[in-house]
C-alpha cells in the first residue's frame, strides 16, 4: 500500500532527481519498478470502484504542435494517491515527411573502408585513455541520415510534472525531463530483467532515454553484461555520452563491478557501418530503440530472414509517439504476431502471436509501427495485464503445477517486442516515490503552507 504524501510542497530540480535517480541501488530500482508494474496492472485490470489507477481515470494526452517544429503535450492521469499533469515540450528536427514503410538504411555493406566505422574498449579501467581515443577520430562522410535523428540538437522533453492529493491539494512540483527517460527506461527493463541471456545489448539513441536503459539494464543484471553497443548516427553525441560512463563517478561503482563489460560506438558518419548494424542486432540479446526515428533504424531482413529468427531477442521500441514515426520495420512487427508455423525447417525462436505495450489503446491510437504493420487489438497485451500473468503461472509452479510454460519460456528466451508510447500513470507513480525518496534523503525545497 502506497502511503499517503503529506503538506508541504516539495518542489524538485532536474539536478535534484538525477541525484536521487542516480544515488538508487539494485534493490531501490527493483521496489520503484514493482510500484510501477502494480500501477500498470491495476490500469489494464481495474475499475473506478477499485483502484484510481484504471484505464477510465487516465484521459488521453492532448499534443499541440507549434510552427517551430516542437510539440507540447499534456498529460493528465491519476493514481489512487495522486492527481496530476505532465507538460512536455519535445523539438524534432526539421525535415519533410518521409517514406515511412521503407527503410532508410541499405542492407548491403558499405564499400567505405577508409574511415573507422566504429570505437570500442573491453576494459574499463582507463577513462581518460578512452576519453581520449574517441575525441580524436576523425569523422568521414555522412550517408544522410534521418534527420530525426542525425541532429545532434537534444530530443529530450523539458516541461514539469504537478502532482495533486487525491482532494486537490498540491504537494508536489518535479522538473519533467530527467523522469521522462527515467520512467520509460523502468518500464522497458521489466521484462528485460527476466530474460534468460542478456550478454549483449544494442542501444539505438544517445539522449536521457538511452542513458537510462544503459544504466538500469547494468543496475539489474550488470555480471552478466559483457558488451553494450551504442549505435547513433551522430557519433558526437554517442561520444559524449560513453564518455560520462567511463569518466563520471556516478557510473564508477558498475564500471568496476564488471571487468568483462566493454562498450563499442557505431556511427553511419564512418565506413563499413551496415557490416558492423547487421552484425551488432544479429548478435544482441537485447535491442533497446530510443529514438524519434521517422524511418526504420536497420532492415527487416536482419530479424527476419532465416537466420535472424534463430536467436531469441528482447526488443523495446520507445522513441517513437506519433503515427509517422517509427523505428521498427513493420514486416518484423508483423512477423512477430503471424500464427506460427510448425512444420519449418529450420530452428526458430519462440514467439507469443503478440507484441507487448503499454496501453492498448494508446498505441492504436499513436503508435506508427502498430499503424504502419496494422496490428488489429488482439494482437497486442498491455504489459501490466501479462506480468500479472506470468506472476500467477509462476506461483504455480512453484506450487507444483505446470503454470503456463509456453509464456515462461517465451518472455525468457523467446522474441519479445515492447512497444511504449507513455503514459501520464507511469509519470505520477514515479514522481510519488521520488517525493518519498526526497523528504528521506533530505532534496528538494519544501514550501509551507502552499
């Protein structure tokens, strides 16, 4: 039971959160995590008349888009606690609409071999060595990325978040961007903290929302990472953000714990760049998407061939959240929910028939890979419904039945795609046990009286 948030009001900086986000441990992220998987069950599952976090109490957001390419959203939700509102302003690069259906990257390798196409390190003793090697390379010719996402001007959100007692009292008043990524990284690590292999891990994007995917996935399951790829196609801002991991003293403690962890740099502003994408998504054991892309960020065809199938994959696509964008290629959504076949010929990974997301509705309504693959309802399960699902199939077996082993099986080895556009609900839950986490560990500034 979430305790109740008392007068004054706590009013939290950006630098304030990210000392408390940063300052969490294993077991701080797992309770923040189980708080908000509670949340998402009770909005799939519930009713008014049992929990305030139902799917009735959560309005859709409303986004207005401005001429100067930027768009604020306005996201009101509500939990059994709280009340509250999100308002987020996010700029996209300019650039004309594109071709959505067709990926923006050739699937051929590039005959550019002059240039690096990629910087890597296996140990992370030497910071500055590292700091130095990547600052020095030299940058070759672009392949016209997706503006989207080539700019290196920042994606992130900035707005605040209000939060409100369930009698209209504000207690509480939080910068918006750094919870932003924080959220959506806890949300997406759900499942990723079950699987069976986690050993390597793409990350497309090189914003808060990729840090914090980094970040979690090494708190959660850090031994058993040994490689993390980041692949942006600004290499100066996948640069700079390596370079915090390995000088930072905030990320000292998971360099240290694990002397086989190795992070790699993939940028298409250098030679061979589609030999080094194909190799590092075939490879991963995870793909994290946290992109505004507009285009696909790599081929079907890597997924989907026959040998892309043969290795089980977690992938979460976050970054996108209009019906124009997109970072997964609809033909590897579609495959994902095709009825499967028993009789192939070749050795596949499992698949469930359905791609997990946030919020059903919201992603019909907003989701361009759900749009764009035409995904029908039933094709999709809303994320706090099947952690709920599993939770009880594993009390079975733990209780000497056989649960639902397919399931088991599937989320923990098989091919999982997440897909999340965000919800106002994951906002207030997170912000409720930020406010708890301030007032103990002393942040924020408290106005009395308000």
């Amino acid at each position: 039971m979430r305790r109740n948030i008392k007068m004054p009001l706590t009013v939290l900086s950006d630098s304030e959160i990210n000392a408390i986000l940063y300052s969490l441990d294993r077991e701080d992220v797992l309770s923040l995590q189980q708080n908000l998987a509670d949340a998402l069950h009770e909005y799939s599952t519930g009713t008014q008349e049992t929990t305030g976090c139902c799917q009735s109490n959560q309005p859709q957001r409303i986004a207005i888009s401005a001429s100067n390419n930027q768009t604020t959203l306005f996201m009101p939700a509500s939990t059994s606690t709280s009340r509250g509102i999100k308002i987020a302003t996010l700029t996209q690069t300019s650039g004309p609409p594109r071709n959505d259906s067709l990926p923006s990257i050739k699937s051929t390798t590039s005959r550019s071999s002059t240039t690096k196409s990629s910087t890597s390190t296996d140990s992370p003793t030497t910071p500055t060595t590292l700091a130095s090697q990547i600052s020095n390379i030299s940058i070759g010719s672009s392949n016209n990325p997706d503006p989207s996402i080539a700019s290196s001007q920042s994606t992130s959100p900035i707005g605040s978040l209000t939060l409100l007692t369930a009698t209209g009292n504000p207690y509480a008043f939080l910068a918006a961007s750094t919870i932003t990524g924080f959220r959506t990284a806890l949300a997406a690590t759900m499942i990723f903290n079950r699987r069976t292999s986690v050993h390597t891990i793409c990350v497309f994007g090189a914003g808060l929302q990729a840090l914090w995917h980094i970040r979690l996935a090494l708190l959660l399951r850090g031994p058993e990472i040994h490689h993390v790829h980041i692949i942006n196609r600004n290499f100066e801002r996948a640069r700079k953000l390596m370079q915090e991991i390995y000088t930072s003293p905030h990320w000292e403690h998971l360099r240290k714990s694990n002397h086989k962890l190795g992070f790699s740099i993939v940028s298409n502003e250098y030679g061979e760049y589609n030999r080094l994408l194909k190799e590092h998504v075939r490879k991963a054991d995870a793909i994290f998407c946290c992109t505004p892309s507009t285009t696909p960020l790599f081929p079907a065809e890597y997924l989907t061939s026959t040998e892309g199938r043969k290795k089980g994959r977690y992938i979460s696509a976050i970054g996108s959240y209009k019906h124009h964008m997109i970072e997964l290629h609809p033909d590897i959504i579609r495959q994902a929910v095709a009825p499967e076949h028993k009789h192939h010929h070749h050795k596949h990974a499992e698949k469930g028939g359905v791609i997990v997301v946030d919020s059903l509705e919201a992603c019909m309504k907003e989701a361009g890979e759900v749009q764009q693959a035409g995904l029908a309802p039933e094709q999709m399960v809303e994320i706090g419904e099947l952690l709920m699902v599993k939770k009880a199939s594993m009390l079975e077996i733990e209780q000497g039945g056989e649960g639902e082993v397919g399931l088991k099986r599937w989320l923990q080895a098989g091919n999982v795609i997440f897909k999340c556009v965000g919800l106002g609900l994951m906002d207030i839950c997170v912000g409720e046990d930020l406010i708890m986490l301030a007032r103990e560990r002393g942040f924020g500034t408290s106005v009395e009286g308000f």
